[in-house]
C-alpha cells in the first residue's frame, strides 16, 4: 500500500512540473466570432444529386454555392470530386488570409439506400473579435 502511495506522489509530482500552466483568474478571456462552412456532397447514381456548399459568416449571412456530384451518368466522377475539393481549398485560404482559423470539423453520412446518400462535413472557423 506504501508503494502504491509511494507512486501515486511521484506521478502528482511530475504532472505538476510538467503540466500546462493553469490560467490565473485575472488572465482576460478571448471572446471569438464565429464562421461556418457546410459541404453538403450527394452520392447518386447519373449525376442526379444535389451539392452545395454552404456558409454563414459571423454577421449570420449565408451564402449557397453549387458543387459538382460525385458521379456522372457513367459512376464515380474524380474529376468533380477535384472540382470540389478545390473550391474547399479555396475557400479555406481565403478565409485564412482574412484571420480565421479552423476550430473545429464535424462529418455525417446519410444513405436512403444502398445506391444513395449524402456526405456533409461541417467547418467551424474561428477568430479573435475586432
């Protein structure tokens, strides 16, 4: 039992020398404004799907941009999944450029059937209020 507390001691010992500095109470919080980017990416057969991007910006104005299907009449389509992922990309350094940084993403998926569904990833963007 000695040894056990022995340990216990060592291991609070080392985290407290080697932990991340607990803010003071007087540190100031940062307050932040929020933007959000939506890929909404339909998977269905010919092309038929609908996908959008979708943002809302920190004044809650929102913007809806066409994206290109994941397949064509033929199936997987990998020249609309670059298409896609460039208009991302360009969006993500734009907003760089302008002081946001990503903050948090969250993905889903949704399939009706076997031969359908949807792809949505959502990108929280994040800086410090002006």
């Amino acid at each position: 039992m000695k040894i056990i507390l022995k340990i216990a001691v060592f291991l609070f010992v080392v985290q407290a020398g080697y932990g991340q500095d607990l803010p003071s109470p007087s540190a100031t919080k940062v307050a932040y404004e929020f933007y959000q980017v939506t890929m909404i990416e339909s998977v269905v057969p010919a092309g038929l799907g609908r996908s959008r991007m979708l943002t809302r910006d920190e004044k809650g104005r929102q913007e809806e941009l066409k994206l290109d299907n994941f397949f064509s009449a033929v199936g997987i389509n990998f020249k609309n999944i670059q298409a896609n992922e460039a208009v991302l990309g360009m969006k993500m350094q734009s907003l760089s450029d302008e002081g946001w940084e990503l903050n948090s993403t969250a993905a889903g998926v949704y399939s009706a059937d076997a031969s359908t569904g949807i792809f949505i990833t959502r990108y929280i963007f994040r800086r410090p209020k002006q």
